[in-house]
C-alpha cells in the first residue's frame, strides 16, 4: 500500500531475498484489493473486508497492518460533537474503514447516520458543518489538527469489542510456496524489526516529521497478527455480513 504504515514491510521486503522473487508494486487500498480480486496480481496487503470476495483467499503472513488502541490513521474528523453529525463522508480509497464506521454506527452508537461517497480531496472541503467525514492514511496527518473533533476508529473498536482491530492483511488467491512464504515472512519481520531504518532512509517528501513518523510506526500501529487480531477479523466479518455491508 502507499501509506506510511507499510513502509517497515516496504523496506523489509527491498532489503531482503524474497525482492529477487517478486514484483512489488504500490498502490491505495482499494486499489491492491481490486488487483487481488480479479487476479493481477498473486499477493496483495488488502483491507480485511474484501477477503470474502477473493476466490481462494488464504492468509499467508503472521504479520498485518493492526492496532490495539489508537490507530491515528483511521479517523472521523468533524467539527461538531458525535451527537450533532447528520451526514457522513467516506474515504474512496479504503472499503474496511467505510464498513468499519458503518458497524460502529449501527452496533456501538446506535446513530442512523447519512453516507456520502467520498471524491478525492473531499477532507478539505467537505467536512463542515453537521458533515463529518471519515479519512485515512496519510492525509489524516495533515487535517488532524484542522477540526475540532477527531474520533479514532480503531480505538472506538476496542473501546466496545476489548480486542484490537486489523485493517489489512497479506492475502493470496493462489498456492503460494512454502519456501516463498518463509522468505516473504523473513522480509517483512527484518523491515519490521528495523522501523528506525526504514524512517532514516526515507527519501521521498511526508507530511509528518521523521520523529513523529516513528512514533507513529512504533506506538499506533502493531504488526503482529497474533491470536486476538484473528479474533477480531472473525467478528469484524461477521458484523459486516449481519449488517449485509
């Protein structure tokens, strides 16, 4: 994905045997979930809730893009307080953070809201008002100071469920060799274990200074999809399919 939260998976991978292997290629959410799907591509870090739409979807890694507590990235950003929010707008670019809002919506808040498909660019312009709007990513670094109130979605999650939440997963749609998942596996735990270097050698122009970047990396974000993550999958998947998302 080309957000920031995958950049120790990134650099793993580039510093690391399996690179000789494979053809990496960077893309939003939404879009590594469409070339998953339709078989461009053999192995995608997908949101979770395109899983049931992938033909043979397997779960190849211990390691995931999760939270246990505040995500920072995955927010509703409004300038009113949660009871006077009429509409909200959703991000185009991740489908596990709009059903996300949705079951928290219906089976945390018990709130009827109105939902707006978001355009790009829509967080600058249209939360306003009684308008809320969903956002991720890396533009959540650049608004999260610019509204009034900034709800975290993954902490809302635990806050009700008392298990952390995963937002996407390394899924393939096909065999995959056990020697390539190792490797694949090896990649990412090296990037993993070495997010200060993953940082240090970023070239390329973010919204958020290094420090903060890092913080990031290592205090919102958990890589490692563990028991309770697998959990929180599950239950996601089945409140998204009671609530026909």
């Amino acid at each position: 994905m080309s957000y920031l939260n995958t950049l120790p998976m990134t650099y793993g991978l580039k510093n690391s045997e399996v690179i000789k292997m494979t053809e990496l290629s960077v893309d939003t959410p939404a879009e590594c979930a469409k070339k998953l799907i339709s078989g461009q591509v053999d192995i995608g870090l997908v949101p979770v809730a395109v899983i049931p739409e992938i033909c043979n979807a397997q779960i190849i890694s211990k390691y995931c893009i999760g939270a246990n507590g505040p995500v920072r990235s995955v927010v509703l950003a409004s300038q009113v307080s949660l009871d006077d929010i009429t509409e909200i707008v959703l991000d185009p670019n991740s489908r596990t953070s709009v059903k996300l809002i949705k079951v928290i919506a219906s089976e945390f808040w018990k709130k009827d809201f109105k939902f707006i498909a978001g355009k790009q660019g829509f967080e600058k312009v249209d939360i306003q008002g009684n308008t809320a709007g969903v956002v991720i990513g890396d533009k959540v670094f650049a608004i999260e100071k610019k509204y009034k109130y900034i709800y975290d979605l993954a902490e809302i999650w635990k806050s009700f469920t008392n298990l952390p939440f995963v937002f996407a997963a390394w899924v393939a749609n096909k065999p995959i060799t056990e020697e390539y998942i190792n490797l694949f596996n090896q990649g990412l735990s090296y990037g993993i274990a070495h997010v200060k270097d993953a940082v240090d050698n970023l070239e390329t122009d973010i919204t958020i200074d290094k420090i903060d970047l890092l913080h990031y990396l290592q205090n919102n974000l958990d890589y490692l999809l563990d028991d309770n993550k697998n959990k929180a999958i599950n239950l996601f998947l089945e409140k998204c399919k009671s609530l026909n998302l």
